[in-house]
C-alpha cells in the first residue's frame, strides 16, 4: 500500500508538472487598462469668434431689415462634474459689428406729382455682454450643454429723411440714438476636451431683444436753413437675434476625476456618443398669415397654404449615459416651398374692382436644436428635440384695377425679403446600420413669430392720356405661419457605431 501511494502522489506531481508547462506554453490576456475619464469641473478662460444677425423693425416708419455681422471676445466660466451631470456658471464679454440698413422712397412723378420722401435708418449692435448658466451631460472628452440666462447690448440707431413737397421745399433730418438694452438668452452647443487643459466649442445663441422705444434727437434743416435739434420716439424691435460661435477654452486647477461620483457608461448596445454628419430630404406643408390682407367680410383672405421639397445637411453631437441620450443639432435645408391667393373685391378709393394676387416663397430653412431621447434595444434611438427655426422668405403682391371712368387701369407690384423666426418642436427616431451610419425618420412643427416687413413696389396710374408712375411702400405687414415638416436621413458618425455589443471590459 505504501508503494501504491507514492506511485500515486508522483502521478498526480507529474500531471500537475505537466498541465503547468502547457500554461505555460499558453497566452495570456493581459489585464484591460480602465477607459479614460476626462472631468469638467475647474474655473476656466477662453476666447471665442463669430457670426450672428436678425430682423430690425422700426415700427412707426415702416422700415424692416436684416442686420448681419461678427462677433469677438472672451470668458470666464466654472464647472462643477457629478457622474455624467456637468453643472456651471459662464460670463461672456463680445464686440461686435452687427449692422444693416434699410433706404426706402416713395412719391410719384407725373400729372398727379405729390413729392417724393426719402428715408433711411441704420441700427448697429457694438457689444454684447452674457451671464448664462449651463448644464449638460459628459462623456469621456465631449460634453453637450444648454444654457440660459440674460444678454445686455449697446446699440446705435441712425435715421434720415429728405422730403421734396409739391411746391418745392426741401425738409432734411438727421437723427442718432445710443441705447442699452437686455434681454433673456438661450443656447446650446458642445465641447471638446483636446487634452486636460484646452478644449474647444461651438455653440448657438437666441437673443430675443423684443421691442423698446428709443429716442432719437438731431437737427433737421428746411430749404438749407437749420432749424432746431428735436426728438422723435421711435418703436425699435428684434425679436429674434441669433448667434453662431466657435471658441478655445484653457481650464486652470487639476482635472482629476471624482471617484465618488464616476461618469455613467453606456448601455449595452450602441454608444451614440460623439459627432456626426449627414445629409436628409423630406417635405413640408403649412399655413400663411398675411395680416394686411385680411378682410373681416372676407373669411380666409390673407391666409393661404404653403407646401413643397426640402433637403439639405445636418450636423451635431450625442453624448450618451447609460440609456440616455443629449444632443444638439444643426440642419441647413434649401426648400421649394411656395403658397398663394387671389383676391378680389371693390376699392373704395378709385370705385373700381381690385384684383390682387399674393405669392410667397421659403427660400431656405435653418434649424438649431437640442435633442433628449433613449435607446430601445441594441440599435434604435427614439428622441424628442426642441429648438428654434430661422426661415429667408419672400412675400409678393400685385394688383389689377380698371377705372370706371376713362378705361384708365392702375397697377401695383410690390416684393421684399424678410428672415423669419419660430419655435420647433419634433420627434424622431434613429437606427445604427453598424460601422459608422445610420438612418432616421422625424417629424417637425415649426410655429414662426409674426414678422413685421414692408414691401416697397411701383404704383402706375393710366387715366386717359396722362400717366403717373411712382414708388410705393404699402402698410406694414404683420407675416406668421406655421410648418410641418417630414424627413428621412441618413447620417455618418465619426465615432464607429459598434452595433450590438455583448460584453465589456
């Protein structure tokens, strides 16, 4: 028994020798190293450049136009990380050269001259001034943010006019304003942290300014004698200014990530994480306002549809945290959309019946949005998004009356621009094909704020053998709509989507 046992134990030695050396013989895993987390929170500084632009509606003079420019300057701003949360507080400094003008003359020339009026106004932003909270969510190096809180600007007005009466005489004004003003803010954009210390960014702003009424002082001279400085209060809107911008952050302090409270990893599936890419068409229908036109007697009139194409690029970032998906997005869609009306009806002023025809266009259609949403299986995003919507349209009219008397005709034709803005809300859904694309469907309604513009055009008076023919700028014309869209797109992610995942280390 005793020889047994030692055969035995040198057995089991000799095996356990053996299955070692093949170990041995083995390769072996290597331990994965943990995925690097980069943290947020710390005080930084920063530089930032851009572009931005909005409608100026001076209100009693009827003059409406696009005010357009760029935009420098710096900030300062603190981030506090929690998980995947990134809280912070950001104060921002720009000068800034946003500026248009508008020149409009209305009068006639002929048998029924009344004189001609010409009138200019020019309004300028030179500097702006943010304080904006901003919260969002963090993954790893990118981090996607909203903001909101008030802008202040300091603005310079400028307004001219010449009248040249029937009876010769010549009134010039001249007149300047400066003013401050503030408002509420909104915006949202991403970051990217390019090591521990700088970043980069970009990001959208909407500043609705609303109306103030400015005074506006200077002299004015009648026949080249100057009379003395007066003052007009003048209604002065911007609704809606919108701001591009790309900018260069340096975080001072440690960057060390909480262990308490570590990021939140994806969900098994899919990371949507990162920027992306793509193109998208779709088609769009809608209802126009034209306030001008609406006659109480008449229901419907001034009010028309609008339909037709629309495609275009689309670009954003997603982070994702754990189920939950935040992202913003920038859609840029060149459009077919088009609607009009034909009225008709007595004119009371020249006894004759007037036949008016009214034609709209949407040129091109910006949206800038932020996007909420979760994944549903291994490949599938559904989100809701919300943002605002930046519309270039143009409104024509144009008129046919015969006179009664004489078998004269009078004719108007008028046609302008204006940029429009609204509200967008949508819902959507987005399927990774694997490898870096996917596809998505969506839905958006748009509800555009009523947009004050004037049309200048041409009135013709043919009465018999005379014939009068001057510019005209029709009354003040108060523009809202409303737009549902439907889009299918395809986007690149530049970060793989590695489609189904069943495992991670």
């Amino acid at each position: 028994m005793a020889i047994t046992g030692r055969l035995i134990s040198a057995a089991t030695l000799g095996l356990a020798l053996t299955q070692a050396a093949s170990a041995a013989d083995l390769p072996v895993k290597a331990a994965a190293l943990p995925v690097p987390a980069f943290d947020w929170s710390g005080v930084y500084v920063g530089v930032h450049a851009g572009y931005g632009g909005g409608m100026k509606d001076w209100t009693n003079e009827q003059l409406n136009f696009p005010a357009r420019g760029f935009l420098g300057g710096a900030q300062i701003g603190i981030n506090k990380q929690i998980a995947s949360l990134v809280f912070g507080v950001e104060l921002e400094g720009s000068w800034a050269d946003i500026s248009g003008s508008q020149t409009l003359t209305t009068g006639s020339m002929g048998p029924f001259f009344l004189g001609t009026l010409t009138a200019s106004s020019n309004s300028r932003i030179e500097g702006m001034a943010t304080i904006t909270g901003r919260a969002g969510l963090a993954a790893d190096r990118w981090f996607v943010f909203a903001k909101g809180g008030l802008t202040g600007a300091w603005e310079k007005h400028s307004y001219n006019q010449a009248l040249n009466d029937a009876f010769g005489g010549t009134i010039v004004e001249h007149l300047d304003a400066r003013e401050f003003r503030w408002a509420p803010t909104i915006g949202f954009g991403a970051e990217y942290a390019l090591d521990g210390r700088w970043s980069v960014k970009a990001e959208y702003n909407y500043v609705g300014f609303g109306t103030r009424t400015t005074p506006l002082i200077g002299p004015a001279t009648f026949n080249g004698v100057t009379l003395p400085s007066f003052k007009v209060n003048e209604p002065i809107a911007q609704d809606a200014i919108h701001l591009l911008k790309v900018g260069a952050n340096y975080r001072l302090g440690p960057t060390a990530v909480d262990p308490i409270y570590p990021p939140v990893k994806p969900a098994l599936g899919t990371d949507w994480t990162g920027a992306f890419l793509g193109a998208q068409g779709g088609y769009g229908f809608g209802h126009m306002q034209r306030s001008t036109f609406v006659d109480p007697a008449n229901p419907g009139s001034g009010a028309y549809d609008m339909k037709g194409w629309l495609g275009g690029v689309d670009g954003g970032v997603n982070v994702q945290s754990g189920v939950f998906v935040f992202g913003v997005e920038g859609e840029w869609m060149w459009t077919g959309l088009r609607g009009g009306q034909t009225l008709s009806g007595p004119d009371p002023f020249f006894g004759g019946t007037a036949v008016t025809r009214l034609d709209s266009s949407i040129d091109w259609l910006a949206i800038a949005s932020a996007r909420a949403g979760f994944v549903a299986g291994d490949r599938l995003m559904i989100y809701g998004k919300g943002g605002i919507a930046i519309a270039s349209e143009r409104h024509a009219g144009s008129t046919v009356e015969p006179l009664p008397a004489g078998g004269g005709l009078v004719t108007e034709s008028t046609s302008g621009r204006a940029v429009h803005s609204g509200i967008v809300l949508g819902v959507g859904a987005e399927y990774a094909l694997g490898g870096n694309w996917s596809i998505k469907g969506e839905y958006d309604y748009i509800k555009m704020i009523a947009q004050q513009h004037t049309d200048p055009g041409v009135l013709t008076i043919n009465a018999g053998p005379a014939t009068d023919q001057g510019n005209i700028a029709p009354g003040v014309d108060k523009v809202g709509q409303t737009l549902n869209l439907f889009k299918l797109g395809v986007n690149y992610h530049f970060s793989p989507l590695p489609g189904a995942v069943t495992a991670r280390y």
